[in-house]
C-alpha cells in the first residue's frame, strides 16, 4: 500500500518543479509527487510503498532546494 509524505520546500515556481523533476523522477518507489506552490509552505507531496523521507529529502537537497518535513499544526 502506498503511503503519503509531506514535505515543506522552497519549491515555488514551475521552473523550479522543472529543476527538481529530474531528481524525484530517478527516485525508486515513488508513485507519484506534486508540489503546492500555493500554499505559503510549498508543500511537497510524495506518494509510494517503498520510499522512504531520508531518500525525499536528500534527493531534494541534492537537487538544491531547502526541505524539511511537514507537520501541520
């Protein structure tokens, strides 16, 4: 089963969705990911069985982009 991770990123626009795509997309075990660039916190969301936030959030950092993981208040 799938579960869900949720992250607060400095992702804030399509060009830097672009920039991050290449990274997540080599990520094994993700299903799918979405950034809300609407929401004050850039909320990155992942979605996969096998895939762990220590895999998530190196890869975003790699890719040059803060991250931290999202605990909603």
């Amino acid at each position: 089963m799938a579960k869900e991770l949720k992250f607060k990123t400095n992702i804030n626009c399509g060009g830097c969705i672009k920039s991050v795509s290449g990274f997540l997309n080599d990520v094994n075990g993700i299903d799918s990911w979405e950034v809300d660039t609407d929401n004050p916190n850039k909320i990155l969301t992942v979605k996969g069985a096998s895939v762990t936030s220590k895999e998530i959030m190196d890869t975003v950092y790699e890719a040059g982009f803060d991250i931290e993981e999202y605990q909603p208040s």
